[in-house]
C-alpha cells in the first residue's frame, strides 16, 4: 500500500482552499468551527440548499455553537492556536460569505470541499462533485458501503485512502483529481479505535457486544424531541446497530484481491471477512438513545482468538501505548494520545470528559476488567460532534494533503 | 418442596398486622404506600431511628411521594382499589402514627414486619427480630448471601421459602415464627424475571451479558448529586455488578443436598452450581446511571445450553406465556401479566413506560432479536421502586400467608 | 347573566356523543385519555387530516400517554372511576374507531365536538362546524379575541357562556345549536385562578407581574427540540406574554353594553377596561421555557386597588375558601378543591405536584408572602395538559349541558 | 474616595503568593483553576479541613471542573493565554501540593488568601488571618453584613474597598495589612451590574422585581439531590431572596458620614438608604432552582425614578456602553465588554452563552423591553461559578493591588 502513496513534502502546505457543504446543518456549523482555525485550510464557500442560496452565512443559519458566529474567522492561522479573529482587523468573517448552492460549479475555487450534507440531498451531490475533479470528504453515509470508497477512521485505517486510485480509475472518464472519501457513523468511530489499538497488540478479535448510550447531538438538529427523551431512555436508534455491525468489518478489514474483475483489469477490495482475509470478527450492537448532550458512551465486551487473551493490565498498556501514522506524519488535528485510559472506577463520564485534553480528537477508555462471559470489557467514550463526526473528516483530508493524493 | 408448605386455606386471609423498619427513608415510604391500599395487611407499627422516635410520622418523614401523605390510611383495604382515605372517616392516618425505635419489643403486635433499612443497620436489627420470633421480610443486602436466608424474586423462585424450616431449625434456640426472607437488588430483579421464563421454556442459559442503565431513585434520598448525572451517565454503580452476577446465581439455582452436614444433620443448601446441580451460568454485568427518575433499563445477550437455540418469534411467545405460581394462588399484589412484551421497535421506555399496567409489579421487554455473538438479544424495563424493592417483598410476605409460613 | 342560562335539570344527563377534532395530537390524545373515563360523554368520532382519514385510529396515532392505547374505551362510563376497559367484554375501543376528515358532515351525531386542532387548521374548521350547528368547545387560539366568543376558564368565569345566545344570532343565518367557546393559554389559565379567587375576596387588582417557567409538553409533539431546553432555560415563547397579558384582561372583566351596536341591535361585549367596566388592570409577563416535563409554575406579585391590601394570611385563607360555581354545580371533572395552598416553604413542585389530588382539574398554590415591591406574592402551578387545556374544554361543556345550552 | 487610595504603580505588578482556603470544596477548586493561568498570582498554599490536612492536594480532593487536574499549574503565567502546563517541564503542580490547615501560621508566606470556606467554618478562620494581618478575599457569605467590611462586585463598587483603612484602624490591635473584603451572593451579583448600568445612565432605580432560575452549581457539592431537580423547578432556596434584597442596597448605596460615632471619631458606613443617602430602592426577589448545570438566569423588571423613563434602546444603549474602573485600570481578569447585550429575542441562554466571549467574568442581557406595570424589564444571565463567585474575589484582588491596597 505504502507505495501508492506519494510521500509527504517536507515543507508545510501552503494555504489549501476548502469549501463545505450542508454548511447550515448541525455538522456543517462544526466543520465551520473547526476550520476557522486550521493552520492550512481556509474557508472559501459555503453550500446550502436552495432556501439559504444568495444570502449572508448569518442570515441563513440558526447557529448552535457556543463560540458566537461573530467570532469565526475563515481559518489558515498562522501560529499559535488563536480562537477568537481580531474584530479590528480586515480579515474575512464566516458571518459574512454568501451562501452558494451545492453545485460544483460554485466551488470551482476549492481544492477539497467537505460534507455535512443529509444523506438525502448527499448522493447526488458528492457525486456529482466528485465528478467534477473536486475531492469530496464527506460525513454522510450515503457511500459508506461503496466498494471503491474507503470508509475511514483516520486514527484506524488511513491506509485505506489507498483504494482512491482504484475509486478514479473505474471512474469513467477517469478522474484525475475528484474522488469520495468517507468517515463512518459516529457511533462505530468511537469504540473502533480500542478495537483497532487491540487487535494490533494482541493479534484479532472474535467477538464484540457492544450497548451504547448515545448523546442527543447525534441525532442533529431538531433532532431528538425533548418529550422522548428528557428524563428517559429511548432503547433504539434507526439503523444505528446496523451500521456499527456492518462499518465495523469494512474499518478493520484490510484490502485484499478481489476475485472478480471485470474487463480483465486486476481489482481490490475490502476485507469483509472473505475467504483469504483477516480471521472472521462477529460484533453485536444495542444502541440507547439517553438524555446527553454530546459524547457517546458505549459498554464494549469482547474475545480475542488469542488463547490465552491478554489481562486487563496488558489490555490498558496497549490501550496507552496506541500511536498511529496520523499523528506520525504531523496531521495538525491529530491528538497527542489517541486514547486516554482512565483508572478512576467511575469515569471517563460525558459531561466532564467528552472534550478531553485534545478538544475531542481523541477517545477516552474506563473501567478496563475481565468480562465474565466473553474476556475483557471496557466503557469508551468519544465527542461525537468531533471525532464522532466533523475532526474525523478534517484528519482525513490532512492525512490526504501530507501524503500527496490532495495536492 | 410442594410437601413442605402448607396449601393455602380457601378462604380469605384475616387481616394481618405488620410493621415497617426504616420508615422515613425512601424504601420504608414506599411500603407504606404500598400498604396502605393493601387488602390484608395493616400497619401497626412504624420504625426508625433515634432521631425521629417519639415523633408523629409526619414530622418525623421527609415525605416524596407524589400521593400526599396526608391521604395515606392503613390499609386492609376492604373490596375495589381505593386510592385515598376518606377524609371525613375516623379511620387511621399514617400521618399521625408515633415513631417508634427499630426494636422487637415495641412491635409485639406486629405478625410481618417488613425492613427497609439501610445496610448499616439492618445486620443487627433484623436478627434481633428474627431472634424475637417476628418475620422479617427485608429488602436490605445484609443476608441476601446468608446460606440459610432465601433470597426471592416472587415471580422467579417463591418455592426457595421451603428453606425457611431449616433457617428455622438452625437457630438457637430454635424459632417457630421467626425467619429472615430477602428479595434482591433492583437491578438483578427487573432482568431475572425473563431469564427465569426462558429456562422455563428452553432449558438452562449458558451465559448472560447484561447493560444496565439505572435510574437515580435506585440509589436512595439524597442519593445521587445533581451535577454528577444531570446531562450525564456515570459507568459505576458501587458493588452493583457484583450483587447482579451473585445473585442471579442463587435465584436460578435450585435447592440441592448439600455435601457438608455438622452434628450428622442432613442440609439443603442453595445451588450455586456446584457439581450436580443446575448447568453453569455465567454472567457478565456492566452498570451504569443514567438521568432518569424511575425505571431501570438493561440490554440483555444470552446464549442458552439447547442448540440449536429458540428463534426470536419464539422467546416472545414464552415470555408472553410466562405464569407464575404467585399469580395462580391469588396473591394480591401480583401482576395479572408477569411480562408485558412491545413489539414497537423503540419501547418499552421508562418514562412511559415503567408503571405498565400494573403499578410496576410486572416487567416489560422489548426489541426481542437476534444477537450476533450469543443467541438473543433484548430490552428489559424494570421499576425498581415497585417490583425492584417494596412491592416485591409484599408479594413475598403474600406467598408465605397464603402457604401457611405466616400465620 | 343568570336570566339566559336555562337552569339545569334535576336528572343525570343522558349519554352525550362527541367528537373529537385533531384527534392524532398532543391535545387530542389527551381529550381522548379524559372522555374515555367520562361519566356523560361518549367519544363518536374522531377527525384527523387528509393523511390519517380512514384508516383505524390506532395506526394513525403516535400515542404518547403512559396510559396504553389499548385500555382507552368510548366513554360514558357508569358509576365509579374505571379508568381500564374490561378487555372481555364487546364494549368498543378507540383503537378501532376509523379517524374521519375534519367536516361537518361526518360528525352530524356529535351533540358536541371537542378541537385540539392546530391554529393553523382551527379557523376554518371550526367555522364550518359551527355554521352547521354542532357547538364547538377549542382548545385553540383563533377565536379567542373575537369580540362574540367567550374565553373561559371554567373555575373562572363560566358565566361568560351567556354570549353565546348573542352570538348565534349574529350568525347569518342564525343558529339554534351551533357556536364556538375557547379555552385560554395554558400558563393564562394556570395563574388567572388565583386572581379570581383574590379579586373576589379582595376586590380588584390592579397589576400583576408574572414570570413564567414553562413545561415542555405546553409546546407538543415534537415542540422543543432536545438539543436546545435539556440543562437549559429559553427566555422566550413566541406570542405567549401577549396572550397572557391579553387574555387575563377578557377573562377577568365582566360582560358590558356595547357603545357602538349596528342595525340598532343592543348588544353586549366583553369589558376589555372601557370606560364605565371594571377598575384597570396591567398585566406584565415573562415567559420561559424550562426542561420540565408537565406543570407551569409561575411566580406572581400583584398590587392590589383596596389599601391597605389583604395579608399573606388573609390571601391564604381567600385561596383555600374558593369555591366556584361549576363545583356547586356537580361538573363532573370539577375538582373538590379550586386551590390547593401548601404551607411546606419548597413546595408545589411540578414534579411532585402537577397532579395534586385532583388528576391536574386544581392549582397548587404556595410560598403565599409579602412582596416589596407590589404587595403579595406566591407562586402557582398548573398542570399545563389538563387544567391548562383538554380538562378545561370539558369542564366547559360539562358546564354548557347542566345548563341547557347544549342540549 | 480617590484620595483614599494609593494610584497604581505604572510598572507590572511583581509575582504576588497567594494561598486558598477551603482549597478542597467546589469554589476552591474554581479559584484553583483560575489562579493557575493567571499573570501575577502565584498559588502559594492550600487549606483544607483536618481531615484533608496533609495529604498532597491531589488525593484530598473530588476534583469536578471539566479541565484535567494533572494539568494544573501554580499560575504566574507570562505571557499569553496558555491553558496547561507543560508536562515535561520541572513546574510546580497543584496536584502536589500538601494541604495544610486553615491557620494563618500555615500561610505566613501569602500575601493575599482567597477563601471559599463554608459558612460554617468561614467566620472564626477569616477573622483569624486578619488579625494575623493576612488581606482575605472572601466569596463566604459571613462578614457581608459587617458594617465595616465592603461587599464587592468588581463590575459595580470596588471603590468601596476605601473603607479597608477604617476596618483596620477600629481593629484592635489596629492593622496595617490585614483586611476582609467579601464579593456578594451568585444571583445577586449576577442583576446588579445591569442594574448600576442603568443608574449610572439615567440615575437612580426606585424598584426592582427579580425572578431567578438558578443552576445547580450554585449550591456547591453535593449539594442539590438529582431526585429533587431532574425534570423540576424548585421555588425555593433558603435565605437566597433575603440576600438579594439586602445585598442590592449596600451594593448600590454610597458611602456616607455615620450618624453614630463612639470615641469621638468621625465614621463612615454604607448608605442602606438612610436619611442623607440615595433615594430609595425596594427590591423584591423569587428565588427558583431549576435543572441547569451552570449559570443563573434572572427575569428583571425595574422602574426608574427619572420620569419619564428611559426607552427600551436607551436602556440597551447604556447598557453596551458600560465601562468600569477595574477595567480602565487594567485588571487582568476584567472582561473586555462588562455586559454582553443580545438582540435575538430567544438568547442569552445558560447552555449557550454562560461563559460568553469572557469566559463567565461579563454578565449577558437580553430580551430588553418594556413593562406594563414597571418601566423596563430584562433577563440576565451570569456565571455563577466565576463572576458569581471566584472570579469575582480574584478581581476585587487584582484592584486592591493595582490600588496599593494589597503590596
């Protein structure tokens, strides 16, 4: 793999031109967030729907930040982490760019555009983009499941970017620049990451249940109707549990050969768990839906094929000592520990640790013990408005920028 | 078994006087409460500690119930529910009962008592009354694990009081009236209940992995602080775990001969799954507060020893057709239906959920599928107020009138 | 007034049929909830929009009460309080009912219609209604500010009904049978019952401060997104301090000669503090949406016109003798007690208290003291779905029929 | 009163020590938090209760703020703003420090101490360190209504701190460096700074009504049972009205000659609305807890003296324009706007906007209208935990000094 992908420059990037789409959505306002201070990325479109179309950002919005909209600069911060623009300075505001519609056309400007569009106006617009020659990193789920679209965790399987070439090639015409590359549901982002630390310690796992308790930002804006949840548990979340069992296997899969190909050309695929790939991994999902705010709880359990599997005390160095090529390579929104392990019997907690020591680009793990039934169980806890969702997107196209494949 | 307990007499039972340990706190509230309706039962007698002694239980009590204790009577409630006393009757109030302390000699009257009291002071009181020769029903920890003490989930393992005669016997000198009976801890109850109507069914389960997410009032008055779990979930609950893969073991277990007998006499004891018992059954628990008032709520994963196991149409059909001995014998408190089955996809919930339709003596499961490392997976809803504390040991203290342990 | 209002017959009434118009909502299930218990009315039909019509009622509705659907009967339930359907027997269930579009033509056996419509679908169907002459009892806003429909709390000023006469008239052509009365806002009703019972007392007053800290489920399914009211407090509820400051003024000011009367009719109008009516009253309110799930509390300091004005201890006694005419009447939903006055410094408390004894028919009224600014102060709650809306439309109709004026 | 005062040296203050007491509870932890990234104070030592004393500050405490305690500093941070202390570096941490004991032996080497002592403890402990001439900033609630000790809120009277010289003078023996000096209630700080904004503008306020909804936060650790706020509103909190309204009036009063002198000497004493002072001001408050983590909401209503009043955007003008002394001298922890105005008529809102642009040390208005029965109302949102509280110490610290108060 490692060698279809251009090393990285040793220079810093210059200023990369973003745009985002869905920029009035619950993610969209994060993607906005986020990159208003980014060392490389500025901010140059922002795409809505039709309703939005023409007006100023501020006036299309019902922003839900805590950081007041008025403070939000257009990113490409040189230096030292700088949250709030100098509101004497000529620099640009967010609160003042005119909403375009979502087609490529208007973002002719961006060499990457980011997607928090819904998953219904989604297909056809990063499709569209894509075809356009504009790289799209998306949230959306729509091609999650897309045989030539690497579905990635950027602290997991960056590798996986791997497959772009493939994804351009099959296109027709063959693209040399446009591609999709997704993040996965913010519930399987969460407890992937331990899962991944883990099997690169111990070699694979055999078996995960996996009952989560999911924070009401998940579900967006309006979202979750306060009389269904405030003082309650709603046990079910639409095709939540699916997408955890079914992301799972395509995240830590690795790729591998394909045994059909058309046309004569040789193909890879994702490892799901065929005949020649990684040893087969079942996993088991119950999804809650509780009255949170942000930052998914989820009461993990699991086997290894490792007879016998390592202790709770080898299971937490592991946990610690997990590094990855993210934050290697220098991706600026990389955490410096990509998971915090907690030894106090009652936390990680959402409330008081969901944004961590790493503004929510790292995942927390608690209460590391034997499992009676299968062989270890933990508590993770993850942001997922950040590595849940929005940061996810952003590492992945740093990760892209730092090897090459963005240019 | 069935020879060691006297069948019920046809005819009504008399009205039976009975006291409460522990009145004031929130457990000792609800007996009451929940005896004041009742058709056999009538309070006597109210215990707690030095503090309120000598008082009238209305400036003794802390009262937060949401039946204003003003319109609480005592009981033995003649014909259809009556929820309230009849104000202008010269009938007994609750409200003016005079404290009294948790001693055997100032509830002589008292033919049941039941203890609400905290663990700290249960260990000696209920002794003492034990010794006296007066019933104790307990919803305390103290002898849950006393290899004498039956610990009882009326709708699970009613038939352990037959453990009563050697408690009984053991004893020196040895009682006539006198036992202690324990029901278990909320979070144990709510979700044995299904287990025991699959085995019922099925044949022994194999293993159990099993989420809670609890609700505050299980933890008493003041209980959990506000800013620990107010837009929180907290993933540790004290010795919780522990009390849940215990005593499940015990509820399940049968009754058997047991190996080691002093002075030549032969013992029963309970079936901790020792060799020539019941299959092995492990389980595995993971618990967690959540920020809801009443109602605990458990993602429960089985596997069962019959392979190939029951399909998911089939566990909802056993869980719908699980009767109890209680319910056949006509005791007053139990549940018409012991399991209320939702085949809505987001049900049962605790906040519409958890008083069912019978004031929380019964439990409700939902969301009955297929789980993809073990056999079956499904939601249990529980009270834990009701059927997780108070009402359970009136049910037990029901059983044992009307099979003649209680005269 | 008492000359227009036929005197009620000495007899029980006869079954009554009704209606229930937006029978899918918020409001709707809750008039559903409280007919399918009452001793008159028995529920006929239910209509709903173009999306529900024909199918069962069941499979239209998302229900909400904790009360399941599936124990809800028809109504006109004899003799004691029953609030579950016998499920043996063949007595209808609203389940089954096939929900009817919301025209005249399909409730012509209604004797009265209930509407917990949507402001924006109230206007014109409940014209049309009313231009067939079936009497229309509205949960909704549009009409409340005509000048010819009356605005009735029915602890209040239910002799308000004696516009309806008036109001037929000016109907063209006609009507016999047919009119509209509404019921007010929620938090207008909640605190508007104490006025009443001090202005009676007392005489007038002549202003009042209220701050509203409003329940969730005052704005229905799905309302307040979550994302914005847990751990939350919005200082704002569109259109509602209007309300409140406009409706109080019609609810508490009398009936008045009309100055200006066409085609040289007199007529009568509501004293909206004319020349010549009642002493002024200002009102000025503030409202807030809090993460409760029902009850309005509202904190009111009030001036009165008599000085010196009454004493906490004389407002006290004032609230607790109140004694309406619809109780002296033997409305069957009227509570026993207007006014619930707690002496505890911490209570009512909506949690607690919403209810009261009263299934929420009553206010809760506490912390009765002096204020330094105005001259008394207390705080009220109000069960937001029953006082504050369906139970206030059936209080107003029970009133109608003792009456006469639906026949 | 500027006579009284030393001018503040022109040159940066040097690194001053300070020490906290009561460094375990929830206010502690907050000033802790505070003084680790501030420019000038130096955390010198902890105080805690006996049964703390001794222990390294980490194992002493339930550490509850969101930032990790590991990354605590001991403050006198150069330079910009920097949040956490470098790991690697040989800095001091506050986890490491040995708490001590409340005596002023223990503190011999601060030049200022913080106390967020309960009020049980704080009355004997204060006073010991004054006569030990140690200067204390206190947040307890003890010696606000000495008549000799100023009750300071940064943002609106720090020119009362002129009466430290006749606290020390009528000490006995007098002294020369030891002081006390107490910042008010949460809720009252949060409404009188709007408040003096306006007397500042349009001259004196003749009566306020304030209606608070306040945060859990406010009422430290344990402190509120969640089974008493989830989903509810309290009306009550013990004494808190009484403070506002007497708070309020030593806050907004002067300074002025004293009718009573004993030996001759001529006083001063704060206008409490005396003869000779400012005009009068009734205040009335309603004090409610409700289900928020941090900030109080406060609905305000006022009238003005001047007649005719000032316009709602008058008000809202004077209000943005508010600037104080302790920010036109300097203080590091003074906010850059004193009062945030909003124009969106549903904002601010405690989840969102609590801690501003400011982080807390501003108050946020909004909503600002006119009253039907007073002349303005508002709602104001302030941080209890930081302007309501520590914050607020720390300021009245940072005056002293930049006034040669403090050396």
């Amino acid at each position: 793999m490692s060698s279809k992908i251009t090393p990285a420059a040793v220079s810093l990037p210059k200023k990369i031109k973003v745009g985002v789409l869905g920029a009035t959505g619950t993610v969209g306002q994060r993607f906005i967030t986020l990159l208003s201070e980014h060392p490389w990325f500025i901010i140059e479109a922002l795409g809505a729907s039709e309703r939005s179309k023409g007006k100023k950002y501020i006036e299309a919005v019902k922003w839900k930040q805590t950081i007041p909209l008025s403070g939000i600069g257009l990113g490409g911060v040189d230096g030292a982490i700088s949250s709030t623009i100098d509101l004497h300075s000529d620099e640009g505001r967010v609160a003042d760019l005119i909403v375009r519609g979502c087609t490529p056309e208007e973002f002719q400007n961006c060499q990457i555009v980011f997607s928090g569009l819904d998953a219904d106006a989604a297909g056809e617009i990063e499709s569209a983009f894509r075809s356009s020659d504009i790289p799209v990193f998306s949230n959306a789920k729509n091609y999650r499941r897309d045989p030539h679209v690497p579905l990635i965790v950027p602290l997991v399987n960056p590798s996986h970017l791997s497959m772009i070439s493939q994804q351009q090639r099959l296109h027709s015409p063959p693209l040399s620049k446009g591609f999709i590359v997704t993040n996965a549901n913010c519930s399987t982002t969460g407890y992937v990451i331990p899962l991944a630390a883990l099997e690169k310690a111990f070699g694979p796992i055999e078996s995960v249940l996996v009952t989560t308790m999911q924070a009401i930002s998940g579900a967006g804006y309006p979202g979750v109707p306060s009389l269904d949840i405030l003082g309650n548990v709603v046990p079910y979340i639409g095709g939540e549990e699916e997408k955890i069992e079914w992301e799972t296997l395509k995240i830590l899969g690795g790729i591998i050969d394909s045994d059909t190909n058309h046309e004569g050309t040789p193909l890879k695929t994702f490892d799901m768990h065929q005949a020649g790939g990684r040893p087969s991994l079942r996993v088991s999902a119950s999804c809650n839906r509780v009255p949170v705010i942000d930052g998914h709880m989820e009461c993990v359990s699991l086997r290894f094929h490792r007879r016998p599997p390592p202790s709770p005390q080898q299971v937490r160095e592991a946990l610690r000592a997990f590094h990855t090529e993210i934050q290697s390579l220098g991706c600026p929104s990389a955490p410096r520990k990509a998971i915090e392990v907690f030894e106090e019997p009652d936390r990680p907690q959402p409330r008081l640790d969901v944004k961590g020591t790493h503004n929510g680009a790292a995942v927390s793990v608690g209460r590391i013990r034997q499992c009676q039934v299968l062989d270890i169980k933990f508590v993770v806890l993850s942001d997922n408005v950040s590595i849940g969702a929005a940061t996810s997107s952003i590492m992945n196209a740093e990760y892209a920028v730092l090897k090459g494949i963005v240019s």
